[in-house]
C-alpha cells in the first residue's frame, strides 16, 4: 500500500523553464539565448552545483568568463535569482494538499544546489512536506539509484510505500528499478490525479 508521496521539484512543482527566464530577464536575440542555455543552463558548473561540488558563489567566475561583459548582468542574476517570482505548476500545490489532507506522507527528491534551502521555504506548499532530500547535500544526483536508497534510509520508509513522480523518465524508471511505484508528469495536473488514481490513490477532494 502507497504511504508516501514524493515529488520531484522542477517542473513538477514550480517552473524550471530557462526559455521564459531568459524573456524576464529581456534577452532577446537569438544567439545570446543559445550562448546563455549553453553555458549556463546546460553547463558542467549547473550539474556540478547540482552535485553540491559548487555552489552559486563558486561557479559564478567560471561562468561569467564565458560570458560577454554585455550579458554578465544578467547572466549572473539567472545563475543566482532564476527562482524569484516564478510560478507553481498550474493545479499542483492544491493537489498536494488535497493529499496530504488524505493522509499520505508528502516528500521532495530534487537534483538541485544548496541555494534550494534558502528559496523552498519561499513557495507556500513547502509547509505541506514531511521531508525533503536534496542532491547537492549528499553528492549524487537522480537517477543514480544511490540516491532512491540514501532516502529510504533516510525517513525509515518502506521502498514498497513509495510512489514517486518526476518529470524525467530515466528519474521514475530508477525509482521502479529500486521497488518504489512511479509516475511521469507531464505537466498536466488532471491527467497526474487520474494516474494516481489507477494507482491506488485515494483522493479526498
């Protein structure tokens, strides 16, 4: 029987969509776009932070070396502040609490660096988590299946109890491969109740 809930955070959760930060941030032509997604988003020093071997702080120069001074500006607050003022996934706080209010134990399993910590507690549905595990804290990131165990271990859960829901399906099929149920979010609230539901959910709406 599913006791826990876990969530993966980006773009499960809140947006993680580096295209609508470059917009905010009003970067326009399209090759600084390419030039920024590269270097910063898909960057050695983003997965590096992930795994806690950086930190924002620390990454920065490396970053802004391959940068134009131009961009720095910019670039340098994507790499620190990509979080500020962006949004829940349309309908998914309220499932959360539709679920926490069912009775089930509601976790977060993220790759994510230690800035995490400082803007969770910023997003209200943080209040309604029993726990979170954060790559950057323990240097292995999904979907090494270190990680899946590392948490079990970590709440003294039951790999059985747990169904987990990413948007990654290399992340859930890790997940299943170490006993837990899985599901693949794809950015549709409704369809992810229905897929509990065929689970074994139980939803008290």
């Amino acid at each position: 029987m599913i006791r826990n809930i876990v969530f993966d955070m980006g773009n499960v959760l809140i947006l993680f969509d580096p295209e609508r930060f470059m917009d905010v941030e009003g970067i326009e032509d399209p090759e600084d776009r390419k030039l920024i997604l590269r270097e910063l988003f898909q960057s050695t020093e983003w997965a590096q932070m992930d795994l806690g071997v950086l930190t924002e702080e620390s990454a920065a120069p490396i970053i802004l070396e391959r940068i134009p001074v131009r961009l720095a500006e910019p670039v340098n607050h994507l790499l620190h502040c990509w979080w500020e003022g962006r949004a829940c996934i349309p309908g998914m706080e309220e499932l959360v609490k539709t679920l926490k209010d069912s009775g089930y134990r509601i976790f977060l399993l993220s790759n994510a660096s230690v800035s995490q910590h400082r803007y969770w507690p910023q997003f209200p549905m943080s209040k309604l988590f029993d726990g979170k595990l954060i790559s950057c804290d323990y240097g292995i990131v999904k979907p090494n299946p270190e990680i899946y165990r590392i948490f079990i271990q970590q709440f003294g859960l039951e790999p059985s109890e747990c169904l987990f829901i990413d948007d990654l399906p290399a992340n859930v099929a890790a997940a299943v491969q170490c006993g837990w149920k899985g599901i693949v979010f794809h950015g549709d609230a409704e369809e992810l109740k229905k897929k509990l539901t065929i689970n074994g959910i139980r939803l008290n709406c």
